[in-house]
C-alpha cells in the first residue's frame, strides 16, 4: 500500500502547506457545492494550524465545522476538542454558529451521545448512506490512532454506523467511524514530533506488525495525503 506524503523542514512550514490545502479545499468546494464542510482532529498539533486560519479572510458563512472525534467531557471542559477549536480559531471569524456542529457530549451515556450525533449529522447530509465530508483533517498518536479509534477497540470494527463509542483505555470518546472517514472528499493527516516517527516508520516503510495501526485503516476514496514535520517523517521510504 502506498501512502502519499510530504515532509516539511519545520512545524510552521508545515503548518503553513495544511493550511494552504485547506484554503484550496474550500475554494474548491464553495464554487462546486457552495459550502465547505470539514471535520476537525484535536490534540496539540493543530492548535497553531487553527490559528492561523482565525487570520484567514475567507466566506466563513460558507464553512460548516464538524469534529472527528471528541472527549466525553463538557463542551467547556479543558480536554474538550470544540473549546479548543473555539479559542485557536472559530470565536475569532464570522461564522454563524449554526455552522458550528460539535459532537455533543451532554447525554447521559456515550452510546446515546453517539447515536443522537449520528442523527444529527444524517440530517445534515441529509441521510446520504455516509457522511461526504469536504475535508477530513486527522492526527496520529504514538500508538497509530487516530481521531478516537484506538488499536485494539471495538470501534474499529464498527462499519455501519456514522459515529460510534471510542475508548481512550478507560476513558469513553465520540469518534467518526473508518467509513465515515473515509467517503470525505479529502482527508489529511497533520503529524509532527519525532515520537510518531517510529510508527510512521512501520507504516510507511512496510514494516510487519501484528496487527495494523488504526490510522492505517484510513483508505480514503477521494485526496489523501500525510503531511508531516521533519522529526515525524525522518527516514521514511516513499510508497
Ligand atoms: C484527540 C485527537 C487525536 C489526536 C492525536 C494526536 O482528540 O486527541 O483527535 O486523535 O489527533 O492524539 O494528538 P497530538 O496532536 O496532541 O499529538
């Protein structure tokens, strides 16, 4: 299997070309659908990338913003991805907050958080059989997950649904299931620090594992592409 990826000298300069692919995904997707959908990762990598779209002069009014995956916590809770998006970025633009549609977590247990999730996003894409995402913007962790589908899980199992229960060892998460990642139009990984190289490495270089990554199992149809800083990407065989 060959993955398509760039490796860029420095976190800006990297930051700088996710953010480049993002405008052109949007352009792209405002003149053909006249809205722009994508879905965010959390974690610290793309905090300064959500900064420096909060600069961006764009028709934010145009921009629907989805989450990944997201922490069973409140939307005000530190760990929670939305607040992170909200304070690197969206309080910062003009968008309606109608187009802001985060994974809402205040359900009494994850399960029907995931599926009240599920049927918001079925009448947003208005019951297609799987999400089309404009833009899917993944990380990895050391241990090859991604959004909240950890190895080992029951979520990366699920293949009939939009949204499923991940688990973070004990700790329960909403995340978008591989197929729902997977029909989006476009999906990039943003990987930086030389604690993922090793994965990368296995990945990449066709290395045996017992069993894959779950970010190896992000197969999309549409653009995909792994964009990752020089620590992350050292020694990496392209595909
Ligand atoms: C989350 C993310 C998760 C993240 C990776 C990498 O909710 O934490 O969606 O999948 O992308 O854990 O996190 P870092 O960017 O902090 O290394």
């Amino acid at each position: 299997m060959s993955y398509p990826f760039e490796v860029y000298a420095s976190t800006d300069t990297l930051i700088d070309r996710t953010l480049a692919l993002i405008v052109e995904e949007f352009e792209t997707a405002v003149r053909e659908r006249d809205r722009f959908t994508i879905a965010l990762s959390g974690g610290n990598t793309p905090k300064p990338l959500y900064r420096k779209l909060a600069q961006q002069s764009l028709p934010w009014e145009k921009c629907h913003v989805f989450w990944g995956d997201e922490r069973f916590v409140p939307a005000d809770h530190p760990d929670s991805n939305e607040r992170m998006a909200r304070e690197t970025w969206l309080d910062h633009v003009d968008i309606p907050a109608a187009n802001i549609h985060p994974l809402v977590t205040a359900y009494d247990t994850p399960e029907q958080a995931a599926q009240t999730n599920e049927t918001t996003l079925k009448d947003f894409f208005k019951s297609a059989e799987w999400p089309v995402f404009d833009f899917v913007l993944l990380g990895m962790g050391d241990d090859g997950h991604t959004a909240s589908l950890f190895p080992g899980t029951a979520a990366l199992q699920v293949c009939d649904r939009w949204v499923t229960v991940g688990m973070k060892e004990d700790q329960p998460r909403l995340t978008l299931t591989i197929p729902a990642i997977n029909h989006a139009h476009c999906v990039a990984f943003l990987i930086a620090g030389a604690n993922k190289n090793p994965v990368l490495q296995t990945i990449f270089n066709d290395k045996k594992t017992d069993t894959p990554y779950p970010s190896q199992f992000i197969q999309p149809q549409g653009k995909f592409i792994w964009l990752l800083d020089a620590l992350a990407g050292k020694d990496l065989v392209p595909g």
